[in-house]
C-alpha cells in the first residue's frame, strides 16, 4: 500500500514573524523556512508504519516553489521514498487539496496523512477538502493510529476524552502534535536522501486550475498586550469585567 | 580517503541555499537537525554536566548515533564524507548551546583528536578504532601540550623509546581535554632527541588502561566545566610499534597541519558563542528597563550590539571562507590563522559587552552570559595563542 504525505515549507516556529509595512503580508525576505512541524508528524507516522511492514511505499509530495525541495529531502532525510514536487506559488487549501486529489490518483495511494494544519496560514482545511473531492472517509486531529486489514483505526482528543473512530481505506488521516515525537535525521541519512528520487510537476501536468481564488485586504500584526492590573477584591474584578472588557 | 569533497559554491546553483553560498541542501538539513538537539537535548541538561564536571557519555554515543561524530569520515567506518564546511557548521551550532564545555568535548573528539587517525592512521588501525569513533562508543583526547611546551610543539620532553615491539613512553602532558574520560589518546612523543625539534616527533595511540598510563589530576579551570581536562602522566608506558600513527619522526607535521582544522572550528565555536550571546542580550535589553524605558532605548546599548553583530557576521564570513578554501583542497593557513585570531578575540568583545548589559543579573552564576563569558576567556589562549597566530599572519604578509 503506497502513502502520500504532503509536507509545506512554512516560516520557521522559532522565527519572530513581521508584517511588512504595506500590510500585504508577512514579509518573508531572508527568514529561516522549514517544514511545518505538524507535517513531520505525519512523514513520522507514515515512515512508522513503513518500518512496521504495514505498508510499502512513502511518497512526500510539497506544492511551493523550488526551495519546497528541500523540505521534501528533509522528508526523504527521515524515511519517505521518494519526492514529488508540485511547482506552484501560494496554492490556496483547495487548490492544493485537487492537486494531491490528482497525485493520489496517477500513484494509487490508499492512504494520505497529513498535517492537521500548516502554522503559516493554519487554514485547517486541506485534509478536509481532499477527503470530500475524493469520496473518502477522514479522521482528523489523530493523536493515535492503527492500520488493519482494509481499515484503519484513529484515535482522537476531543474535549472530555478520546473518541476511536474506525475507516474504511481508503481514507485520510490529518495528525495532531501528540501522535508521536518525530526523529532526528541521522547525517548518514540526509546523505542518502540525496540520492532518493524527486520529480517535479506543475499544476497544469496535473490538469489542475491552481489560480487563486481569494484576496487578502490587509494584513496587521496582532494586538499588543498591555500591562496587567491589580484589582482588590472580586467585586472590583467582576465591575471590571463587565463594564471595561465587556466579557461576562 | 580524501577528506576534500567537492563543494563548488559557484557551479550547480539548483542546490545553493539562500542563507550562503557555500551552504548546500544537506549542510541546512544538518545545521537544522543539530539545532534541534541542542535545543532539546543539551540546552535544558547542561546546568547539571557544568556541576558534574563533565558531558555524560550517553550523549556523545547519542550524537554518534546520529552521524555528528563522523561528518567528514569514510562511509566504510560510519562516516558521512562531507566536507569542511559540515564541521564548521557542527562547531558553529554547538557553540549556540551556550556551554563551551559540552561543546569542547565534542569538537577535541570529532575535529582535533581522531582527524589524527583518520588522517594518519593505516587501513588496520581505521578498522580497529574509526567505527567506535564514529558511533561515539569511545571518546578520544589529544595529548600534545606539555607544562612547559604549548605552541611550542617542538619544545616537547615526553619521549618514546624504542624496544623490540614496543616504544616506551615517559613524561608529563599537561591541559588535556577529554583527559580524564577518554578511552584513546593521541600522544605526541619525542622518538629522537638528536635531531631539531622538528624532525624527531611521533604520534602514538594510547589506549586508557595500558599500563604506566595514568591520569595525573583533574583540572580546575575557569571556564568549560561541563569538559574534563587533565594532566597525564606516562611512566615506562609500553606502547605496541602497531599504535604508531603516521610515519616516524613526522609527528610535527601531522600536528602542524590538525592545528589548522582545530583552528578552523574554534572560530565557528566563537562566531556560535557570540550569536547566542548577542540573542541572549538582545532578549534582556528589550525587556529590561531602566529610567523609564527599555534598555534598547538608549542609542549607547543598541549601537553597540549593532556593531558588535556586524563584527559577528562579517568573522563568520571569513569563517566558511576558510572552510570553503579547505574543502577545496587549497592552502589557508594565513586564512585559518586570522579566523583563530580575529574571532577568540572577538568572542571576548562579545561577551564584555554584552555581561555588560545584562547589568548585575550577568554577574550571577545563575545568568548563561556569566558562564560564557568564562567560557570565551580561552578562545584566546588555547588551540594557539592570538599572539602566536598573528605572527603566523605577518609571516605570510609577504614583506
């Protein structure tokens, strides 16, 4: 059974992000990028079961631009097959998500983990979006999985508790950050990842419209946080509360 | 085995990285996993090795587990075979920990010890130490400073003797790192004592337990606690003719040209330490205020990291300059001498200033700028002298 594991070169989590003066964005010149960490959750769980025997083949697919190869090596660094690259600048969730509909297709895959969401734009959409333009069952927000004979078992955290739900594969998986703590990429193995193999498409091999769709009117840093005060008694807090943060 | 690989900043330019020119996809991938460690595994562990006087031996075995013990080694033994500029990059990150002495067992280990043997050694002897090397089941020291001989290499007075199979060594080493701990040492002895100094030393693999091999003292120091230093001592100490390292009597020269690579990696441990010390500062002074309003607010403060920085990045510059030329094969020596010199002084500027700003909070044991500001102070005295690496400098000056 092959697994498609997409993976988003996204601004560093470490990285102090900026808006650019022009409110048109977050200004990207010159800033560490890596993998969106909730994706190298996902290459995590897929190599697991890989190394489990349940599964034969891990295939890391990326939608960016050139650079985004070098988040698909860091996937091959620890233990995807191989790459594919889908050459296309600032895809929106629905256009990546008919793209990977379109790779799971020319690959046969029967199973694609992926992040739950990016940490860049945190849409939160694109497992969704895929699971319903392919047809396929979907568990979200997995923190525990387990692949069985033409089903997989997912278990997730909702508020109270776990809920298990059981899919039918094909299916699709989006990862939380409990499900497993990624491994370092060993040197021996950013070495091999060289020589894996990585091919790259466009949208338009793939047969997709990947023009966006959305416009953004402004982007603006989020507030800053002002000085706490002191209050005396719990009437005080109550009265401020209602009357100056109008929250009760 | 060529140590050398090919690193062409200006050919294939699909694989350059944005961050340099002499950084490729796998470098970056390194540099990140690296980074990753040191903020996970060391960073939040380290307080309790500077105590214990040393760096636990299940990281080191960690880190070989991971390949950052082998960088530059033969495949065949474990190793990555990549280039210099790969253990710049190891050297850089580790002196991001903010411990100079995690990060002086490490590099003594991969990058002034074993390049001994893997420079030197023959086929046998690669197999008989490298794989454990490598994976960082033994730790190795490097024994050549004397107490009355440090830069002065050929002013050494350990000598070994020749007899049947045997060499015999006596004498006294002095300031060793990994001395207490290491399981193999590389001697440095004299084997002829009737020609110049020069031309009559030899390298010697000594293995901890030989007999009439001991350590003499752990070593206080100022600074690097986290990093066993020792003096040894060798009484009658038989060593096999096997445990010879490169060719007899040319032990200065192999030393001579480690040095370049010990050199190297002490200024990317500088340009490291700086960084995180810049970051560190610059963490405080924003937050910190003082009559009113942050520390950064004052032009006095913020200009002098500014300049500081500016002195950090263009250093770092000459750093993987340096590394780059080495990995080309090309001589840089008068290089390698002015990254030795320019950046163990500069990691000391760094620090003044910046314990400086961290006011009296720097002044506690409790601050990670006083602990690297003990830990720079011997930027500028071991692994060569500044002193001693400007006249390199001036020697090549061409007057």
């Amino acid at each position: 059974m092959r697994v498609l594991v997409p993976v988003k070169r996204v601004i560093d989590y470490n990285v102090k992000i900026r808006v650019k003066p022009d409110g048109s964005g977050v200004d990207m010149a010159n800033v560490k990028m890596s993998m969106n960490p909730f994706d190298e959750i996902a290459i995590e769980e897929a190599v697991r079961l890989k190394e489990k025997g349940q599964i034969t083949e891990v295939i890391a697919v990326s939608v960016g631009p050139a650079q985004a190869q070098e988040t698909i090596r860091t996937a091959l660094a620890i233990g995807a097959d191989r790459g594919i690259l889908v050459t296309q600048e600032g895809a929106e969730p629905l256009a990546v998500a008919k793209l990977l509909k379109a790779l799971v297709e020319k690959e046969g895959a029967e199973l694609v983990i992926l992040g739950k969401q990016a940490i860049d734009d945190d849409s939160n959409q694109t497992g969704q979006m895929l699971a319903a333009l392919l047809g396929w069952g979907q568990a979200t927000f997995a923190s525990k999985v387990e692949l069985g004979d033409g089903k997989i078992t997912v278990t997730r955290e909702v508020d109270g508790g776990l809920e298990t739900d059981e899919l039918k594969l094909p299916a699709i998986v989006t990862t939380d950050l409990r499900l497993n703590e990624p491994r370092y990429a060993s040197l021996p193995n950013i070495m091999k990842a060289k020589k894996k193999q990585l091919d790259t498409v466009s949208a338009a091999d793939l047969g997709v419209d990947a023009t966006p769709r959305l416009k953004t009117l402004k982007v603006v840093e989020p507030p800053k946080r002002g000085a706490g005060v002191k209050v005396a008694s719990v009437q005080e807090l109550v009265d401020k509360l209602k009357n100056e943060a109008k929250v009760i | 085995m060529d140590i050398h690989n090919s690193n062409n900043p200006s050919g294939d330019s699909a694989s350059i990285s944005a961050d340099g020119p002499y950084f490729r996809e796998e470098h970056q991938m390194f540099r990140d996993q690296l980074r990753r460690f040191v903020d996970e595994e060391i960073k939040p562990n380290a307080e309790a090795w500077e105590e214990d006087g040393l760096t636990p031996r299940s990281v080191l075995r960690r880190m070989g587990e991971l390949g950052f013990l082998g960088i530059r080694y033969s495949e065949a033994y474990g190793g990555s075979a990549m280039d210099t500029v790969a253990s710049a990059i190891l050297a850089e990150e580790l002196g991001k920990s903010t411990f100079g002495g995690f990060a002086i067992t490490v590099l003594v280990h991969t990058d002034m010890a074993s390049p001994h043997l893997h420079n030197f050694g023959t086929e046998a002897q690669l197999q008989r130490w490298m794989p454990d090397l490598i994976a960082g089941r033994k730790i190795c020291a490097v024994a050549v400073t004397e107490p009355d001989a440090g830069s002065d290499v050929a002013a050494i007075r350990t000598h070994a003797k020749r007899d049947g199979d045997d060499f015999v060594l006596n004498g006294t080493k002095m300031f060793i790192t990994n001395g207490v701990h290491a399981d193999l040492y590389f001697v440095a002895a004299k084997t002829d004592s009737t020609v110049k100094g020069t031309r009559g030393i030899s390298i010697f693999a000594v293995e901890k337990g030989t007999p009439g091999f001991s350590v003499g003292r752990a070593l206080k120091k100022q600074g690097w606690l986290s990093s066993d230093t020792a003096e040894l001592i060798f009484d009658d100490c038989r060593v096999p003719v096997a445990n010879l390292i490169g060719a007899e009597n040319r032990g200065f020269y192999s030393i001579m040209r480690n040095f370049q690579n010990e050199r190297l990696v002490l200024g990317a441990q500088c340009i490291g330490e700086s960084q995180a010390a810049i970051a560190l500062t610059l963490d405080w002074v924003t937050q910190r205020k003082a009559f009113g309003a942050p520390l950064w607010e004052k032009q006095a403060i913020r200009q002098r990291l500014a300049m500081l920085s500016a002195r950090v990045e263009a250093a770092r510059q000459l750093v993987y300059h340096s590394a780059w030329l080495d990995a080309q094969g090309r001589d840089c020596v008068k290089e390698v001498s002015m990254v030795k010199a320019l950046c163990g002084e500069l990691v000391n500027d760094v620090m003044y200033d910046c314990q400086q700003f961290h006011g009296g909070m720097g002044y506690l044991r409790e601050s990670a700028i006083e602990r690297m500001v003990r830990d720079a102070r011997v930027q500028s005295i071991g692994g060569g002298a500044t002193e001693v690496m400007l006249e390199e400098i001036a020697k090549r000056m061409g007057k």
